[in-house]
C-alpha cells in the first residue's frame, strides 16, 4: 500500500508525497481513519481498506488484513510460538512509534548512522529486519551482518576479523570477492577495509548502501579488536560529513548497530572513539498493558485491562514472554491465572527460557551468579559494578532506575532466588 501510494503521489501530485488533507479528498476517508490505518495498532472495517487500497490502485484481498472474528481467531491456535525475530507481515508484530517511523526516515538521509538498542528478546532483529525492508523498497541495497554466525577463530585478531567482514558484505551484495587483490598488508587492518569499502564496494554499487550490524555486543570481549572496528565504523561516519571529495560516496553508506542497552560505561573502548554516542538512537522498551491488550486481540482472545496489567508486571512486559504466554492461552485455550500458576513448576511454558538463562549467565561469568544472587535477595535495589549491571541487563533480567538495579520481574526473581540457592 506504501509503494503504491508512493507511485500515485509520483503520478498524480508531482512526485511530492500526500499530505493527510489530499488522501482524505482521495479516499473520502477523514484523516485521523488514515492515520489508524497507516498505524496499524487498532482494528478498522474492511470498508475502510477497500476505499484506502482503492484509492491507490489497489485490490484488497484477504492476504492483506488480520480479521479479528472467531473463524479467524481459531485459525491462528495453529501457529508456533514466535522465537527469534518476528517474520516481515506477521499480524503479531507489534510497532514501536515513532521510533520506528523516525528509523525509517533516518535511513534515507545521506551517511545515516541508527543505533537499535535494548536487552535480548526485546524485538530489536525484527526491528532491524524492517529498516532494511523499507530501505529496500526505496531502491536501496541492503545486507546485514550478525556476528553470532562469526567463528571463534575469526576474532583472533582484527585482520582476520575484518578480511571476514568484508568478504560477508561481498557475498551479500552479490559482487566477486576481491579482497586478496586490494588487501595490502602495509597499510594496516582497519586502512585496508575502510579502502575496500571506499575503492570497491561504494564504487561497484550505483545505489545507497545499508549495512545492519546485528549482535555487536559480541565484540565487547575482546576489547582491542572492539575498540579498533567501532573506532573505524566512527570514522567512516565522519567520512559523509567532512564535505570534501570523498563524502559523497561515504554518504551512499547506511548503518545501523545492533546492541545492548543501557550505560557502556567501564566496557574497554572509548565512547568518543566509538559509534554509540552519535546517529539516532532508538531504544525498545517493554511492552505496555495497552500494547499487550492489543496484541492478544491478534491472537484471537481478549484480555481485561486489570489481565493486561497483571501480565505485563508478572512478565515485566518482556516482548518475547508476551508472545509466548498469549500463544499458549490461544492455542490451549488456557487462562492467564493458570499459566501463572503453573510458572512455578519444573515443566512450566516458561521453563526452556529460564534454563537457557541461567545457562548462559553460568557460562558467561561464575561472578554474575554471585550478583543474580544478591540481586534476587535483596530487599531494595542494588547498586551494582557497571560490567555486572551491563552484562546482567543485557540479559534481560534487571529492571535499571538510574544506577540501581533490581530483578526485573517476578518469573524471574521466583525462578532464580530458588535455582540459585542449590548453586
């Protein structure tokens, strides 16, 4: 429907974009209906589609809406629970406004640097999914790199790391690997992939590039290759606003980081040294009781505000925890009150997710169990060192008010003040 509003505005109103006043007249729909409708958070009546799509061009068909009558609803008891990031058209996406119309809008601009930070499962791949989409149907090129899918032996040393980057971004724009040919060790790592990228890649590509960074917080363990790569992914920045030769083609580059959230203060590199104090930052939140009411409407069943409430404190509206706790209600036709109930056993919905915490905080550090450990014991919040405070947040297990912490939830202050006394 964008697209196709777009090639209208293009057609019809001389390549300027439609303002609300001239879709109503369009589409004899008042503005605000256009508004809801362009939002996606509530529901409208198939009438109201039909005028929007027609007055674009469009056919509306039964692919393009999420009906909210009982047939429907039933239908959707057969989905899998969403893990990971949620699929592009999925009707249990929920948006972040404005962030996520100020991301899009932000990619367009010349050497655009977005920052999309917030704690594991918080929907920030998803959200990244969706910037490279729109920049993409913009006529951008867009790739993305997660360094989870980095072997260990590739962060050895910042060479092998970078000769890697670069071969990744290669393959995904299609183009032959040339970096034996331009590598020349003389010059130095981080001069050798800034002149691949500068020589090669945004020369070879007559359109803006877009390169999403996913999972940078990997980096943050070795601490001379972090501040190394940030330090060049700076630089390049600064490269589209030194307004010389040079910043035209570094305007054509688009990024966007992927990270934790929260203060990096006390983590080895140097703010003023790295991309996380510039660009636009958007930080995704937990989800709100209007946002959970909302979402369990898509998943055919409908909560009370006083449920919504109790969920999102129970689950500290952690967006992963949400879908999954209102699949199993759809799918099992099971209440919230049983589901919280039954949090307290071994064999809960839950129970994969908070092992596979407690896994990867073990294997992480021995010295964060120590702190779960106070955390979950303490009466107040704590004030805690800043690396345990980053790394457990980063988790997704501390609720931070300003330097102190406390656990996030109540799953999860249940869970670990048992599991970690046998520790």
């Amino acid at each position: 429907m964008q697209t196709a509003e777009q090639k209208a505005a293009e057609q019809d109103n001389g390549n300027r974009a439609y303002t609300l006043d001239q879709l109503s007249e369009r589409t004899g729909l008042s503005p605000n209906t256009i508004t809801k409708v362009r939002r996606r958070r509530s529901a409208v009546d198939r009438q109201t589609l039909e005028f929007y799509f027609s007055a674009v061009g469009l056919e509306l068909t039964s692919e393009d809406y999420i009906s909210l009558d009982p047939d429907t609803a039933n239908s959707s008891r057969s989905q899998t629970p969403i893990r990971g990031q949620v699929p592009l058209g999925s009707p249990y996406y929920v948006e972040r406004q404005p962030e996520e119309q100020n991301a899009y809008e932000e990619v367009l601009q010349p050497g655009a640097l977005i920052r999309v930070k917030a704690p594991k499962q918080f929907g920030k791949t998803s959200l990244m999914a969706r910037i490279l989409a729109s920049a993409r149907d913009k006529g951008m090129r867009e790739t993305a790199v997660s360094l989870q899918l980095a072997d260990s032996g590739v962060f050895t040393d910042l060479n092998r790391f970078l000769r890697w980057f670069c071969a990744v971004v290669t393959r995904q724009l299609h183009l032959p690997n040339r970096v034996d040919e331009q590598w020349d060790e003389v010059y130095g790592s981080s001069y050798n992939c800034t002149n691949y990228f500068e020589r090669y890649l945004l020369t070879e590509i007559d359109s803006p590039i877009v390169l999403a960074l996913d999972e940078v917080d990997i980096l943050f363990k070795r601490p001379a290759l972090a501040g190394d790569f940030l330090a060049m992914l700076r630089a390049w920045n600064e490269k589209a606003r030194y307004g010389n030769d040079g910043s035209d083609l570094w305007q054509q580059l688009r990024l966007i980081v992927v990270h934790c959230t929260e203060s990096l203060i006390g983590l080895p590199f140097d703010l003023n040294q790295s991309p996380f104090n510039i660009g636009l930052s958007i930080e995704l939140l937990n989800f709100t009781p209007q946002q959970v009411q909302e979402l369990s409407q898509r998943y055919g069943i409908n909560i009370s505000q006083e449920t919504a409430l109790d969920m999102t404190d129970f689950l500290g509206g952690v967006p992963y925890l949400v879908q999954l706790t209102l699949h199993h209600m759809s799918s099992r036709d099971i209440s919230f009150p049983q589901i919280k109930e039954q949090a307290k056993s071994a064999n809960s919905i839950f129970s994969s997710h908070l092992r596979n915490l407690l896994g990867s905080i073990q294997q992480s550090s021995p010295q964060l169990i120590s702190v779960l450990k106070q955390v979950v014991a303490a009466p107040e919040p704590l004030v805690l060192n800043p690396i345990d405070s980053f790394n457990l947040n980063c988790a997704g297990l501390l609720h931070l008010t300003d330097d102190n912490a406390e656990s996030l939830c109540p799953l999860y202050e249940n869970y670990f003040s048992q599991v970690l006394q046998r520790l």
